[in-house]
C-alpha cells in the first residue's frame, strides 16, 4: 500500500542535516505503516519507541535531554543498538510523553544529522510544541489515487494516472469511485477490501462495515480519554452530528453547519467552539468556511469562524455513521448523493495540503468550492454528483463576479482537452483539477 507522502519522507532523508519529522494525522490513517514499513525499507534498521504499547519507555525522556544521553538510554531499555549512520529512529504516538515532544527540540539543535521521525494522532492537543524545530506532515486517510495504487490492476492505474478520457475508462474509473465511497480510505478498510475480492460481494461489505464500526468505536473512546478541559459529551455530540447535518440536506447543496439541537441547551457557535476545534486538531473533521460578496484573494482574510461547513474526514466512514449500504452507493439512487460528492472533493482538497476550504454564497445561489491559484485568481468549482451538469449557482457566480476560469466536477467524462476557460472534469480526476489550476506554480 503505497503513500503520497513518501517521496518527501525520502527528500528529508537525502539531506545533510535536517529537523526531526513529525507525522501528524487522526489514529489508524497508517503513520506508523509510512515510517515503518515504506520509509524504513531505505534504512539499514528501524528503532520503534511506542509510548502507546510501552508506556515505560517514557523514562528514556526523564534525565537529560541530550540526544545522546537519550539514545543511550533507549539502547538500555529496547536491548537495541542504534547506529547513527544508518539507522531511523521512531517515536511513535510522542503525545503521551511530553518529554518526548520537548526532546525534538535538542535533536533539531545538537544532532541534526541523525534520522528521527515522530508521529502522533493527538498532537493538536498538545500544550507544548517545539514551534520551527520539527518538519511536519499530515496524513490523511488514502486519497482515490492511493486507493487506486492499493488495487494493484495496472490498466486503471495507467488511465487514471494519464487522464484516459474514453468510454472505457469513464466506466471503470466511476465504478472504482463508487467503490471508493464505500470503503474510504482508511488503511485497514482498503486492505480488507482487496485482500477479500475473491470472495462474495457480501462477505466483502461486512468486513469493511465489521472495520469502520471498530474505527467509530475507538474515536468515541478516545473522546473521554483525550478530551482533557473539553467536555467529552460535546465532542462526540458534534462528531455524530456531522453525518445528520450533511445528509439532511435535500436539494445537492451542503449548507453552513446548523448548530441548533447539537448539544443539550447548546446552540450558539461560541457553546460548541471548544468541542468543533478539539475535532479539527485531532483531524476527524475538515472545516469549509463560506464567504459572501465577491470573493478575493487571500480567502482567509474573509473568512468568518461562525460560519462554517464541517465534512467527516474519511467519507467510507461517513456513510457507516448514516447507515448507507453499498448497493446504495453503487446504484447511486439514493436523494442526498449530492454531499457524498462534496465530502469526497473536500478530502481531496485536504491530502493535498488545501485546508481550510472555502465556498461562496450569495442569495440562493451557492458554489461548493472557491479556491486561489499561485496568481491570486479566485476559481469556482461546483460539484455535481450526477451527469446533469448545469449549475444555475455557477452561472450566478459568473454573471456577478467574472472569473478568469471555472470548474466543474461532475459524473460525466468531462470537457474536452481544448476547453481552457469552462473545465469540467469528472470527479474521479479531481486530484488533477486541483494539482493543474490551484496549484500551479508559476
């Protein structure tokens, strides 16, 4: 199962001198899979600290923090030798030692030749960081491209990776994106996916249900554990009331986040802010934030915290939580498709480091998405999930705020390779969108 991040893990490791790598991301989205078993194929030996599994392991943190002192002492502890040369150190969920966080600090400073890599899933949570001492990475759940990679069939590969506009190619690739909005990204859903293909449709979908249902679990578990100041009962109120709010909404238009009937005696922004934050840091939830008028360049400048959109981060997971099965899915029938389609862009949008998101309202009408590109054009991208593509809200959008380019994602095959003003793209190509018109360097 290969991972997009890989190659800069291998550019961090083709310096002379480099900060500790931190990998932040949400519990079982495969952090440690990434520096163990992809990155650490490039080294000679992989030294795994798991403050999780090993709690005592945290002494090697409580004398000094001299990088040598501390290697010395994890020597003791794992009865193995570490080889500075050669060898990848990795400090595995180093939020439960704070200690540990701090040590990054010394390994930046006094031994930035060594080979050390963090990773964490609570590190938002953190009340101490070492602010430019670390390079950090998030990882998402897989991407469709990732998921794709994860199949293993070479031809589908190829067309995605080539942008095949043909018959064909529409055909397979929506059938691989349906696919994908069953099982998700999670790591474990898409090996339990693959790894069952010779058995019945049946017995595949309850193994992944059978995944997700234990992947729910363990995020509600971790909201009593982790929530710290936070009331956990909050937290896990909005977090179960992400999937309602999104498929509550009929007419293929995810409104801002309504608040109302959340939480017990809690509606306004401010109530909930603590538990909506708490979610965001720990990355279960991406934030799409709304903005009126016509809309410039930086977004952020104009974005409003009270008013926001928030997805599931993982849109397999998504559909567990609302009960969605897959013949659902597949036959893509059901009413409310609609924000399946928007979640799916906005994970995208996420893997590739675009986070917050924002989108554009003005009366009734509503773009999904606005994004900047590398000249400071603000570009439009309206989802539509099915194979009618026109879009009353793009129009509108054009009419009163004359952009430079537009984007839609659809369920069609798309525009041709001669459009360069009103693209459209099918949705499974959304990745290329992005990577093409947002970001784009000049």
């Amino acid at each position: 199962m290969q991972r997009l991040l890989l190659p800069l893990l291998q550019h961090w490791k083709s310096q002379s001198v480099r900060k500790p790598l931190l990998i932040d991301g949400a519990r079982q989205t495969g952090k440690t899979y990434l520096l163990q078993e992809l990155f650490g194929k490039s080294f000679r030996q992989v030294l795994r600290v798991d403050f999780l599994e090993s709690p005592d392991m945290a002494s090697a943190f409580s004398g000094s923090l001299s990088p040598k002192d501390i290697l010395t002492n994890i020597e003791l502890l794992s009865g193995q030798v570490f080889n500075e040369a050669s060898d990848l150190l990795i400090l595995d969920e180093i939020g439960e030692c704070e200690r540990a966080v701090t040590s990054l600090k010394y390994f930046a400073e006094k031994a930035p030749h060594l080979y050390v890599a963090a990773s964490g899933s609570n590190i938002g949570l953190l009340n101490t960081f070492p602010v430019g001492k670390v390079e950090q990475h998030n990882l998402r759940p897989l991407s469709f491209y990732e998921f794709l990679m994860a199949a293993n069939e070479p031809a589908v590969l190829k067309a995605y990776e080539t942008q095949t506009n043909s018959e064909a190619a529409h055909k397979m690739l929506m059938d691989k994106l349906t696919d994908y909005y069953f099982t998700g990204g999670m790591p474990e859903a898409v090996r339990v996916w693959y790894a069952s293909r010779e058995q019945s449709i049946l017995e595949r979908v309850e193994k992944v249900k059978r995944v997700h249902g234990d992947l729910i679990s363990g995020y509600q578990r971790d909201f009593g554990k982790y929530s710290g100041k936070v009331d956990a009962g909050l937290i896990e109120s909005i977090f179960n009331a992400v999937p309602a709010q999104l498929s509550a909404v009929l007419d293929d238009s995810v409104k801002r986040f309504k608040f109302k009937n959340v939480h017990e005696r809690k509606s306004r922004y401010q109530e909930l802010e603590s538990g909506i934050s708490w979610l965001e840091k720990c990355r279960l939830v991406l934030k799409n934030h709304p903005i009126e008028g016509r809309p410039r360049s930086p977004l952020a400048a104009y974005k409003q915290e009270n008013k926001v959109k928030l997805f599931l981060m993982d849109v397999g997971l998504l559909h567990h939580m609302l009960g969605v099965g897959y013949k659902e899915i597949k036959q893509q029938g059901y009413e409310y498709k609609g924000y399946v389609a928007e979640n799916f862009v906005q994970q995208e949008f996420a893997v590739m480091g675009i986070e917050p998101s924002y989108s554009w309202s003005d009366a009734r009408a509503e773009i999904e998405f606005i994004a900047s590109d590398s000249e400071g054009n603000v570009i439009p991208i309206e989802v539509k999930s099915g194979k009618r593509t026109r879009a009353r809200s793009l129009q509108s959008y054009i009419t009163k705020c004359a952009p430079t380019k537009t984007i839609k994602l659809t369920g069609t095959r798309g525009s041709g390779a001669l459009e360069n003003r009103h693209l459209v793209y099918p949705l499974y190509y959304t990745e290329h969108a992005l990577r093409t018109h947002i970001m784009q360097r000049a």
